[in-house]
C-alpha cells in the first residue's frame, strides 16, 4: 500500500484529520498518514462484529504486529502494515503510545462505563493523546514536549468524543464517566485550560503538523463549556464554512 492508499483511507474514515494532514508538507504527510491510517484500522476494530471475541482478535492481531516491527520480524502482508512498518524501521520511532493505543480502544468493544475519571483521562492520553504523540515525535518532537503534546492530543480527543456522544449512546455505549451537565462542562474547560497552557509552549516548527489535529478542539470545548447541553443534543458542530476558515486560519498562520 503506498503513501497515497494511507492518504484515501484516512480521507474515508478520519476526515478531520486528514483535512489537517492536507495542510501539511508534503514531507510531513508521508509520516502522518501511515499513522492515521493505522489509527483508523485499530478505531475500527472494536467495532467490526457483535462479538467482542472477534474484536478482541482484531485489536491483538495489531498487537502482534507492532511487537514485530519492533522486533525486526517479516512483516505479514497487510495493506497498512508495510508503510507503517517502513515509517516505524526508518525513523526508529518507539511503537509503545502505538501499542497503548490499540490496547484502550479494547474498551470501545464493551459497554461497561468508565469505572472512575482517572479511567476516562487514561483512555483519552492512551488513545488521541498518544496518536499525537507518535506523530509529533515522528516529525521532530523532543522527549521534553511529551507533556504539552499530549495535553493538546487530550484536548482534541475530549472534543472529539464529546461531539460523537449522541452516536455512540445510540450504539448502546457510555462515552462519559459522568454526563450530568455540570460535570461535562467542567470536563470541556479542563480541556480549554490544556489547550491554553500549551500555547505557552514553544513546541519545533516541524511537528506542528501533528498538533494540528487538534483543530476543532477550542470551538468545541467552547460551546460544551459554555452550554453543556449541546453535547447530549449533538450540537458541538461548527458549520463548514466556519470549520474551513478556522483550518484555514491555522495553516496560514503556521500554527495548530
């Protein structure tokens, strides 16, 4: 599968962040869209039947694969694992926030709620946190930025989540530890707080690219914030003219 196969699959099943991967150099969507598109295969693992069984072999089997990589083993034929392994082998990119990655999204298989808050801020830093993370460090993040990285990946998959709360209670999930309307708005402003002291941050030029994902973020903590009932009634949405100038913005401004 080639960079360009990555680019169309992220393109059908991660929009948003294909769109930011767009705004990127063409350099910087070669490492960004093996990432994403891995991502989007292990997104859609729990998923793929009623049988957590089979979910469960799915989001293994990436497991597995990540633990050869890593090890320098054959890879076995898949469309996206020989990109990612070619990215992960070149670089010497670390495959644990890959490897924590796939094994929060086994929660996405159940419908047992989180058990606690500290479990919901673990799932987030493990999953779009940790996507960050992989790709910023593949871009040039060093060790040090890890934090503020991950508060931005935090943020943006808080929003992210909290956008998608009325699809997923529909698939009989419990995306919130607590939904109660106060407790999702001091949950959208911890997110703006992150998001706030990581601008304070003077981050490398180069892995600005990454953070981008994170583009939505602030309008959708904004208006969780401000009025949590928005969540529940799905309309965290920005228009899409409102949603292109603010990517635009941030492109043009070199900045996430």
């Amino acid at each position: 599968m080639s960079i360009a196969d990555c680019a169309a699959l992220v393109e059908r099943g991660d929009p948003d962040r294909f769109r930011a991967a767009m705004t990127a150099p063409v350099a910087a969507r070669e490492v960004l869209f093996p990432l994403y598109a891995f991502n989007v295969e292990v997104t859609r693992a729990p998923w793929a039947s009623q049988e957590p069984m089979i979910c469960e072999m799915r989001l293994q089997w990436w497991t597995d694969l990540l633990g050869e990589i890593a090890d320098g083993a054959a890879i076995r034929a898949h469309e996206v694992a020989t990109p990612l392994a070619g990215l992960v082998r070149e670089n010497g990119l670390d495959v644990a926030p890959l490897q924590a990655l796939v094994q929060a999204r086994r929660w996405d298989i159940y419908r047992a709620p989180f058990e606690s808050l500290d479990a919901f801020d673990a799932y987030l830093d493990a999953s779009a946190a940790g996507l960050m993370w992989a790709t910023a460090q593949a871009l040039g993040a060093p060790a040090e930025t890890e934090r503020t990285v991950r508060d931005i990946g935090w943020s943006g998959g808080l929003a992210a989540l909290l956008r998608a709360v009325p699809a997923l209670e529909a698939r009989g999930r419990h995306p919130l530890h607590d939904g109660r309307p106060e407790a999702v708005a001091a949950l959208a402003r911890r997110g703006l707080e992150r998001l706030s002291a990581a601008r304070q941050v003077g981050l490398p030029k180069t892995a600005l690219p990454a953070l981008r994902a994170a583009w939505r973020a602030e309008a959708s903590l904004t208006r969780a914030a401000a009025a949590p009932h928005r969540v529940a009634d799905g309309q965290l949405e920005e228009g899409p003219l409102r949603q292109r100038a603010s990517l635009y913005r941030r492109a043009l401004s070199r900045g996430w």
